[in-house]
C-alpha cells in the first residue's frame, strides 16, 4: 500500500514537473494540448525534468541487463568501480575504528585525546575534504581507487568507533568483579567479556558505516571529474541534461547499499549464533 502511495505520487509529481516544458512545446507549435494530452506526454520526455517510475525502470534495465557488463556503459560496471573502492575503504576505516575502540577503552590517555579528535573530523563537510583528498594524491602520483577508498575509510570510521568504543563499555561492575576475583588478565576480560558484550555494537555501527563508506566513494568519484563509477554516471548525466541516466545510478547506488547491509546482516547472524549470542 505504501509503495503504491509512492508510485502515484511520484506519477503526479512527474506530470506537474514537466507540465512546463511540454506546453511550452505545444504554445511554439501552436497546436491545442488537452489534459489527457498532458498526461499523456509529461511521464515520457526523453529529458524530464523528474523522470517517470517507468523511465526510471527502463533506464535500470538498460543499464544492468542490456549492455555487456565490461562496458562503461554498464550499470554493472560502473557499480563494480564503485564497490571495490567501498569495500576497501570500508575495510580500512573499520579495522582503524576498532583499534582505536580497544586503545579508548583500555588507555585514559587515548580516551581524553582521540576521542574528541574524532568527533572534530566529523563536522568538515565531506565535500570539502574529497576534492583536497583527490588533489594531495594526484600529486603524489596516486589515482584510481586509492584516494576513494580513503575517502571511504574517512566516513566509515566514526559510526564503528563511536558503536564499538559503547559495546566494549557495556559490562558493568556486576560482570566485571567476578573476572577480577578470578583473577583474569586484562585479555581474557576482553576477550571473554568485553568483546562479546560488543559485538552487537559492532554489526549495528558496520551497517551505517558501509552505507557510508558507498556515500563516500561516490562524493569522491565526483570532484576528480572521473569516467568510472557511479558518481561518474551522476556527473555525466548532470553534464548533458540526462536525468534518467541520473535517477538510474541513484537507484542502483542504493541496491548497491541495500546488498551490502543484507550481506552484514547475514553476517552478523551467523557470528551471533556461534557465539553464543542469538538463536
């Protein structure tokens, strides 16, 4: 019922977006443009201002199921450029937020001075640091996927150290004594108490830092001028008016997240269940 909501509202407001441009089509013909005439035009223009449900559809299976995928006219393709950078940023960012977890809880030192530096490094707009990003490797002779999956590292970071730094903080005195009357080391607290406690923490935070990570490569693919990836299929279509091509990698951008989060998800499950943690 809710989708359906949507597609109808979607329809109207393609119609009214793009109500302008074809009467001013039909005032130039001089020709008389009824309201069925109107409906009838405005969801298939092939520049629309908001492209139909339909169009948008079109655009997808173009784009996934009628070109070869090794061609850069491929969704597919592009989608692939797109994700190697998101999964290796993702990778780094994560593996640093957890580390940098385990040092806040275990060291005050850390907690007093990283902590704050990274709740700093999240209020510059990612818009501002991307093309700076790009610009200090390019000098270096480094382009492609590196300066991207940096970028990525950048915003998957906060969301798994902030989750991870709370789960490792959640045993209580009550769960932390009896480790200590038995006289356990500080690795078995961790390993034993700490870690398990966190580890619903963790999947949680992963699953907005992946999105995250994909938010990021496709900002960092943006200002470098890029012919490979999803951002590069937005930035062309914003170049020559394409605005299907646009709502198309749009969409598969966000079933591009949407399978990433299903696979941690899975993931997640699995972990939980052997661990003890779920049913």
């Amino acid at each position: 019922m809710v989708l359906l909501a949507i597609m109808v509202i979607w329809y109207l407001a393609a119609v009214w977006m793009n109500a302008p441009w074809v009467r001013d089509q039909a005032a130039r013909a001089d020709t008389v443009l009824t309201t069925g005439d109107l409906i009838r035009q405005t969801p298939s223009l092939d520049r629309p201002v908001l492209p139909a449900p339909h169009q948008v559809a079109m655009g997808l299976w173009d784009g996934i199921a009628g070109q070869k995928v090794t061609t850069k006219r491929s969704l597919v393709w592009h989608a692939w450029v797109t994700l190697s950078a998101t999964l290796a940023g993702f990778a780094i960012g994560s593996l640093a937020g957890i580390l940098l977890a385990v040092g806040i809880t275990h060291n005050r030192a850390m907690d007093l001075s990283v902590m704050p530096w990274a709740v700093a490094s999240q209020t510059v707009p990612i818009l501002a640091i991307a093309p700076m990003v790009i610009v200090v490797f390019a000098s270096m002779g480094v382009t492609g996927l590196m300066p991207k999956a940096v970028i990525a590292a950048w915003l998957s970071l906060f969301p798994v150290l902030v989750g991870m730094v709370k789960g490792l903080r959640t045993p209580d005195a009550m769960q932390l004594d009896p480790m200590r009357s038995w006289s356990a080391s500080a690795a078995q607290v961790f390993w034993r108490l700490r870690l398990p406690s966190a580890m619903p923490y963790l999947f949680a935070s992963l699953k907005v830092a992946v999105a995250a990570a994909l938010v990021g490569t496709i900002v960092g693919e943006l200002p470098a001028g890029a012919t490979a990836g999803l951002g590069a299929r937005l930035l062309s279509g914003s170049y020559y008016g394409q605005t299907i091509q646009i709502w198309s990698a749009l969409f598969m951008a966000a079933g591009l997240a949407a399978v990433l989060v299903v696979v941690i998800t899975a993931v997640e499950r699995v972990t939980l269940r052997r661990m003890g943690l779920a049913r």
